[in-house]
C-alpha cells in the first residue's frame, strides 16, 4: 500500500505551528503544519523594543520558550537571572523574558524550544 500524504484544506488550522511536534511560532513549526496539511496558520503576534511585530504566544514568556537565558541577552530581561556568589541561580520562578525587553534582529537570533515542562507537577 502506498503511503499518501494529508492534502491542504483551508478548514485545517495550524494553532502557532505544529507545537506537540516542534517549539511553536518557530519557522520549523510552520513548516511541519503545511506538510500535514494545514491551510491556514494562526499567529499571536508580539512588539519587540524597536517596534517590530513577530509571532509569540505571549509577550512575557522568551525564558521558557527559547534559549534567551543561555545568552548574553538575558541581561536585558525585564527580571533577569540572579545567581548568587555560589553560582546557584536565586530566582527562577520569577525571571521574566518579554519580546519587547529585545530588538527584533535580537529575537530572530534566539533558538525556540518546547515550552512543555510542568516543574511543579507532583504526579509521575
């Protein structure tokens, strides 16, 4: 039997990509939904510090859905990471990443991840 592959239909929407498959409103995300058939793709857009718009779930969660805090970008944080004498990071249930704490060449340079993790999650 041949495999045969999802056909477009403008009734098939892709909700910021294919975000079970990929981190969402990434350009890979986008194209894994047209390779499955969505017809229509739907984007949250967000304002970056020098006025652009992008394709964001939200405007305040760059810590937990890209790579910003393994740059040096996450300095520029609206709530930094704070790391102690130790090395020990002090406030991670507070950081927080906004698209308008950076420009938009700056957002284009971050690397998306899945926003997956429940970290206060007590069932396994």
């Amino acid at each position: 039997m041949q495999r045969q592959l999802p056909s477009k239909t403008d009734f098939s929407i892709a909700h910021r990509g294919a975000p079970l498959q990929l981190p969402e409103h990434t350009y890979d995300s986008y194209v894994a939904s047209a390779q499955m058939g969505a017809g229509i793709l739907e984007c949250d857009v967000a304002f970056t510090n020098d006025g652009e718009l992008v394709c964001r779930h939200a405007q305040n969660d760059l810590h937990t859905t890209t790579n910003i805090l393994a740059t040096p970008l996450a300095n520029q944080c609206t709530v930094p990471p704070i790391v102690d004498a130790k090395g020990k990071l002090t406030n991670a249930d507070s950081i927080e990443c906004r698209t308008s704490d950076i420009s938009a060449a700056q957002f284009k340079a971050l690397t998306g991840k899945m926003d997956a993790a429940n970290k206060k999650s007590n069932q396994y």
